[in-house]
C-alpha cells in the first residue's frame, strides 16, 4: 500500500520537476530560447518556412529523394538572385526575401529535374511571376506553382513524382502540417476542405461506388504526402487565391473537379498541380465581381495570418 | 547523369589506395538461372480442377505517346493442353496487334542489366604488374515471329459477355472479351471449362466498370504440333491507351505470399517511375568481400530482402537505367551482357529507332529496369507509370578488390598490408550491413589474403547453402501454395540470381518499417513550434 502511494507522489511531482529543472537551465540558453521564440512569433511565415524546411530536411534523408547535388543551392540561390532584383524594381522592403525562401522549399519539395540550368529556370519562373502577372498589386499564380507547371511546359525536362513520398511516411507528415494549422492558426482552411472534400467525393464516388474497387484502393490513392502538400501550403496560399471568401470557396470545388478530370479521364500525373495552375488566372475576374479585402502579410502580435 | 558516371569512373582510376584497374576487366554476368519463360501479371485459369498460380513474371513494356507495347511470356510448367491465361486489356485488340516472339529477348535484357559484380585487382606494392584477362559474355539474339488469323464476334446473351474478336497465333488461341458484370464473366468462364483462382473475383467488376477487356489465351495444341515447338513462347500486345500501368492486381490471386515482378521498359525520353508507389533505387558502388563472388546469387537475394524490410514491401525498385541511345557510345559500363542490338529493340517493339549502315541504329532509347515483390495487401493498386525525362544512368554493381599477391619482401609491403587489412573488414561490415548476414565467421578474412575459404552464407529454410542445390518441386493437391504442377528437379546455382527466390509462399509478411527519421523529425518540429507559439505575447 505504501508503495502505492510512493509511485502517485511521484506521478504527481513531475510538473513541479518539470518547472525546478527547466528554471535550472542555464540563463545563456534560456536566452537563445527566447530570441528563438521572439524571431519565430516575429512573423507568421517564420513558422512556414520551419515546418518546410523540416518536410524537406526529413524527406531528403528518409526517402532518399532523387536530387541533384546541388539543386538547394541553384534553388535558392536564383530564388534569393531573383527576389532581390524584384525588390529593387518594385521598391519592396527586405523582408519580402521570406517569401522567395518559402517558395524554394515549395519548389524542392515538389520539383524534379537531371539539369541544373532547369532547376534554376523553375526558381527564375517562381519568384518572377510574382513580379509580373500581377492585377491590382495581387499576383494570381501561387509562386512555385507557375515555377513547376511554366518550366515543364517550357522545357519539358522537369517533372513530378507522386509516388515520392511512400505510404509509411504519410501519416508523419500529416502530423507535421496539421500541426502547422493548428499552431499558426492558420486562416483560409475552408478552400482546403472545399478541395479536398470535393476532389474526395468524386473520387469515392468514382472508385468505390461506381467501378466497386475495394476500399483500400481509394485509401492509397488519399494517402499521398504530396496531396496534403498541395491541399495544405500551395491551394491556401492567401496571396495569390480569391479574396471573397464564398468565392474562393466555389473556386477551390472547381479546381477539384477539373483535378479529378485530369487524373480520372486524362491520367494526368499530379493533376492537383496543374488544375490550380489552368484555373489560377480566373482569380483577378474572380476578385473584380467579388469585392472583399486584400490580404497583406503583416508583423503584429496578433493573429498570425491576418487581412487588412 | 552520364557525366557524373565518367567523373566516379575518371575517380576510381586515379584513386590513391594500393588498387589499380587492369588493362582488362574481367567482369561477370549473371544472370537468372530460372531460362523457363515468365508470365505475365494476369492470371492463369487452368482447366484442371485445381487453380495455378505463377510466382515470377518478367515484362517488357516499350512506351511511346499514348502507345504501349507489352511482351509477355509463359512460365507454365505442366501438360500445355491445360494451360490458359487471361490478361485484361484496355482496348479490343486488332490481329495485327498481337505476336508470338522469341524468348530470347528476355534472357538478353536480363543479362544486360541485371545486377553485376566487378573485380579489381590491386597492383602490388612491390611493383609487379599482374597481368588480367577481360572476359565478356556474348549473347546471342535471334528473333522468330508468327502470325495467323482468325477472327468471329460473339455476343452470348445469357452471361452480357461478349467474345469481341477471336484470332490463332502461332500456337495460341486467343478470345477477346468483353463483359457487363463480373458475375456473367466468371460463369462464362467456369462454363467454358476454366477455373479462376479465389482472388482474382474480386478485382473483375473494377476492370470491367473501367472499361477493360479480357485477352484469354489457350494453347492450339494442333498449332503447336505443326508448329514444332515444344515450349510456349512470349505473346506481345499493342495498343494505344493513355494508361501507362501493368494491371498487377489480377496476378494476387492467391492471396498469400508474394509474387516477384521485373519489368523492362523501354522510352524515348527518360527513366521509368512509379506514380502511385516509392520508386527507390537499390544499394550501389559498395565494395564486398572477395567470397562473395561464389554466392553472388544468394548475396543478391539477401540484400534485395533486407532492402525490402528496411524501405517497406511497399515499394518499387531499381536496379537498371542507362541511356541506350543510337548516338551513345558507352551503352553499359561495364557490360554484364550485350545491350540491346537493333533486331531486339524492333522485336520488343520499339518502331521510333532507323536502322545504320554499320547495324546499329539512330533515335534516342532509355532502357529501365524495375523490379517489385507485390502481393495483396501493400499493393491494392495497379502499377502506374510516368516516364521522367530522366536520362541519368544507373546500375546495380558490386565491387570485389582483390589483394595483390605478395613476391618476395619489400618495404612497402607491410603498408599496404595493414591497409587493406583494414580495407577488408571494412568489407565485411558492408556486407552485413547490405545482407543481414552474421559476419562473425568470417573473422579470418582480413588477414588471410590467399586461400581463404569462407564459411557458407546463411540459408533462410534449409540452413546452409551450397555452392549447388538440387531443388525438387513436387505437386500436392491439397497444397496450393505450389508454383507449378508436376514434380520437377532444376540443379540451380548459388552464384546466380534466382528470381524465384525473391517471391515467399508463406503468409506475407508485411513490412512496414517505422520511419524513425521521419516521426522525430515531426514530432520534434512540432513540439518545438508549440512551445515557441505558447510563449507568445498578446
């Protein structure tokens, strides 16, 4: 009995333990913990840029994903080239090199190619067209989106591999961008579901109810990382996606259904991609006949996506 | 790319360790012993009363546009009256789209990009030069076609299957189906005399809501006679379809077990890769210990398993991409067997290449060989392929040093010798980190350069290996795990790649490794975000 309650007082003085040791931690680094935090909560794409480089970082390492060697480097060098460029043409402030960071983890996550000069044709492609296909200051292509789809279609020596990402692996990054949403709070996750539900449904539909496949069929097909990439970081993107909310919302259900056109009808690889890179012009059309805010990233110590 | 190959090439020669590569490399080819021929990925229906189930299968798959050219062989092993083989389709098939070609062809591809061993000789520290022979394995090709044709349309009204076209081929019969439901299909048939495995139900409505149809094939046994050949050889079928996929789920018949699958594809463009599945490449470049050369089929096996286990059995892999283009000089390097010659290539049906006058051929070509143990549950879905523009190459090849030999004394001796001392045990860690094998008898390796004799490697059922096993194969009627009928006794060499042994009729073991990389590296961002986010202000 007595032992008993030895093993609940010593359950029950693990937060307080917690609290005593973590109070013993040196002062220098509870000092780069806290500009740690500072710098994170200093901007909401900090955390983004966190959770890609993560994404990427694991999957390079665990899933051996075929890189060119030096891919990173002409990425984000071009990427970093290109931006500031942009910055000076466009009397930007600095900070908008963020960005330029964010699509070239977007980029490397999703782009392949065997020749550096394409790699690096894909970063140009990517931060330039947030320089040039611009209405009313709002670039309606998402970045490394235009970057992909442009440079294949340009050069036809790049490519995008689905199936790079496993099935093991899939629930690890569900873990990892749920956990984005959940901590960042991220806004505009109703054009997330509006495309997945409805690119899910028709699927279902498709695979369960009409050709009667069995239902792990339909499960491989949902469990892709490079799915939850796009659903997640690339679709929600709130610069370059209608602002009008029950607009975007029809507009997310549209980009599904012509997804589940290209991949059902047309067996087009990574029809996600190329759905929201066919239907992307429509958003400067879109946000005349539906006035609502801009959306500007902005550095308060508020809400950490927010419009104004 | 075919520049970094000729860097590691460039680098291996002027590499500052005691090895030298000889004027001639004496390469080895090896090859699959199993030269019975191999099915395709759709399902035997034998008219016996007992189902047959096929455990290997090897695919040539030439692509080009919407254009897809499939050769398919038979591996049936029993009386031929009562093989048949149904194999679905996405389009009714023409006359002119299917032929019988030569076995040949497989044998050819698999000896020129199956995994490879290559031996060095380290020069001697004492200045003496051995001399080395380069050996290299010719293969010989030879190509055959025949044609006849036949064809009725039949519409059978009581099962809504409908016979679309009906054609003899060499010594096949050959029924094109297409059906309404999958319960008509399966009754036409049983009714007609065959028996479809278990399995092999559940996937029939799926095919048929997508529109496929059913090549079902018999063997004319008057064709053969007249025809004198005693074996079955491969069907090849054309079509133009945007699916690029192999339809694998109609092969798991069974159910238990694995089935092993190499597909050769042949492009213009690029590397194949799978769209719904990892496509990994295998170990490569890793130097072994000198042994190994005798076991190399045993070693193969062991470290395509151990591969398995550690990336998923979920997954596809690599094992050859080289661009065999006309214009390429270097077409292998180094060459196991003969790259596809021109006669091949037409055969596997590549019609995009133009003849030379010196017999070789102009068009661009890449060859990719892909290599999957698939069985019910870790692949509920058909392959479907994507051809990358890709055109950087890539080979399985396993590297054997061999010491110097010692002539008399000199002061350089005993340095090289504790190098390559080292050297080897390094070797031997590799091979138990690719094998899984217990490298612990193995302790006189290191030191013993001349006249070692190693211990057998592990044997998963039968404990030891030997250099050669005489394996016998017998039917049993209640066991239907068998991969052939009737009792059969093959001598299979343990220095040679058996691609039967990739496939298990045992329960499948599921490997699903858990991505420890993976779940910290999540798990630990997350962790770390939260806490940051927590200590926010405002």
């Amino acid at each position: 009995m007595s032992e008993f309650y030895g093993i609940r007082a010593r359950i029950a003085s693990i937060p307080c333990f917690l609290k005593t040791s973590t109070m013993q931690i040196s002062p220098q680094l509870r000092q780069k913990w806290q500009m740690v935090v500072g710098l994170l909560n200093s901007d909401a794409r900090h955390y983004q840029l966190l959770f890609l480089s993560t994404f990427f970082l694991t999957g390079m390492l665990s899933l051996h994903w075929n890189l060119i060697p030096y891919q990173l480097l002409f990425t984000f060098g071009t990427a970093v080239c290109t931006q500031l460029i942009l910055i000076k043409i466009l009397k930007l402030p600095i900070t908008a090199l963020k960005s330029a960071f964010i699509s070239s983890f977007s980029l490397s996550l999703l782009f392949r190619s065997d020749m550096w000069w394409v790699v690096m044709l894909a970063a140009f492609l990517t931060i330039a067209s947030k320089g040039i296909f611009k209405v009313n200051g709002k670039h309606f292509f998402n970045p490394a989106n235009f970057g992909i789809c442009a440079t294949i279609l340009l050069t036809n020596q790049g490519w995008i591999s689905p199936g790079q990402w496993g099935s093991a692996g899939y629930w690890w990054f569900l873990i990892g961008m749920l956990g984005f949403i959940v901590i960042t709070s991220a806004h505009r996750m109703e054009t997330a579901f509006a495309f997945l539900a409805t690119y899910a449904l028709l699927f279902g539909y498709r695979i369960l109810v009409y050709q009667h496949w069995p239902s792990d069929f339909f499960f491989h097909q949902f469990t892709n990382g490079g799915l939850l990439l796009f659903t997640f970081f690339m679709i929600t993107d709130p610069a370059s996606t209608p602002s009008h909310k029950s607009a975007r919302i029809v507009w997310a259900m549209v980009v599904g259904i012509l997804a589940f056109y290209l991949q059902a009808y047309l067996w087009v690889t990574a029809a996600p991609i190329w759905a929201l890179f066919f239907l992307s012009p429509l958003t400067p059309a879109i946000d005349y006949f539906f006035k609502a805010e801009k959306f500007a990233w902005k550095q308060t110590s508020a809400n950490v996506l927010q419009t104004i | 790319m075919y520049f970094k190959l000729s860097k590691k090439t460039y680098k291996s020669f002027t590499m500052k360790n005691y090895r030298k590569i000889s004027t001639a490399m004496f390469v080895m080819a090896l090859t699959l012993v199993s030269l019975n021929a191999y099915s395709f990925c759709g399902f035997y229906v034998s008219q016996q009363s007992k189902p047959i189930f096929n455990k290997t299968s090897q695919v040539i798959l030439v692509r080009d546009g919407d254009r897809s050219v499939i050769t398919m062989s038979s591996d049936f092993k029993g009386d031929v009256k009562d093989f048949a083989m149904v194999v679905p389709v996405p389009v009714v098939l023409q006359k002119s789209d299917i032929k019988v070609v030569n076995r040949q062809m497989f044998d050819d591809f698999d000896a020129y990009s199956a995994p490879r061993l290559v031996e060095y000789y380290d020069p001697s520290p004492c200045n003496q030069v051995r001399e080395d022979v380069y050996e290299k394995v010719n293969a010989s090709m030879s190509a055959a076609k025949e044609e006849t044709e036949n064809d009725v349309v039949k519409k059978d009204s009581k099962y809504k299957v409908t016979v679309e076209a009906k054609y003899t081929v060499g010594e096949y019969d050959i029924l094109i189906l297409s059906a309404k439901e999958s319960g008509g299909l399966k009754h036409w048939l049983t009714d007609n005399g065959y028996q479809i495995p278990e399995g092999a139900e559940e996937v029939l409505q799926p095919y048929i809501q997508s529109n496929m149809k059913f090549f079902v094939v018999k063997v004319n046994i008057e064709e053969q006679k007249a025809n004198g050949t005693e074996i079955l050889r491969p069907l090849q079928i054309s079509f133009n379809s945007p699916k690029f996929m192999l339809p694998i789920r109609l092969g798991m018949a069974n159910g238990k077990g694995s089935q092993d699958l190499i597909v050769y594809t042949i492009t213009k463009n690029g590397r194949v890769e799978t769209t719904n599945y990892r496509t990994i490449k295998m170990p490569t470049d890793r130097e072994i210990p000198e042994f190994v050369q005798q076991y190399f089929g045993k070693f193969y096996v062991d470290l395509y398993k151990k591969n398995l286990a550690k990336e998923g059995s979920d997954n596809v892999f690599m094992e050859y991409a080289w661009d065999i283009s006309g214009q390429m000089p270097v077409k292998c390097d180094p060459c196991a067997g003969n790259p596809p010659m021109l006669n091949g290539l037409f055969e596997a049906g590549v019609n995009w290449i133009t003849p030379t006058n010196w017999g070789g051929y102009m068009g661009s070509v890449f060859f990719t060989r892909l290599h999957v143990t698939y069985n019910r549950e870790d692949f509920p879905q058909d392959l479907v392929f994507q051809e990358t523009p890709d055109r950087s190459n890539f080979q399985c090849r396993y590297i054997i040093n061999h010491p110097a030999q010692q002539y008399g004394q000199c002061p350089d001796w005993k340095m090289y010798y504790d190098k390559k001392k080292a050297s080897r045990r390094k070797e031997i860690k590799e091979l138990s980190a690719l094998t899984g094998w217990n490298t612990e008898r193995y302790w006189e390796y290191p030191t013993k350069f001349m006249g070692y004799a190693a211990p057998l490697p592990p044997d998963d059922e039968t404990g030891y290996v030997t250099p050669k096993q005489r394996k016998i194969i017998t039917s049993d009627s209640s066991d239907i795990n068998q991969s052939t009928v009737g009792s059969i006794e093959e001598e299979i060499s343990n220095s040679k790649i058996n691609q039967s042994a990739f496939a298990t009729t045992r329960t499948t073991e599921h490997k699903k490794p858990f991505d420890w990389g993976l779940g910290f590296g999540m798990v630990a961002i997350v962790t770390l975000a939260s806490l940051a986010r927590m200590q926010k202000k405002g």
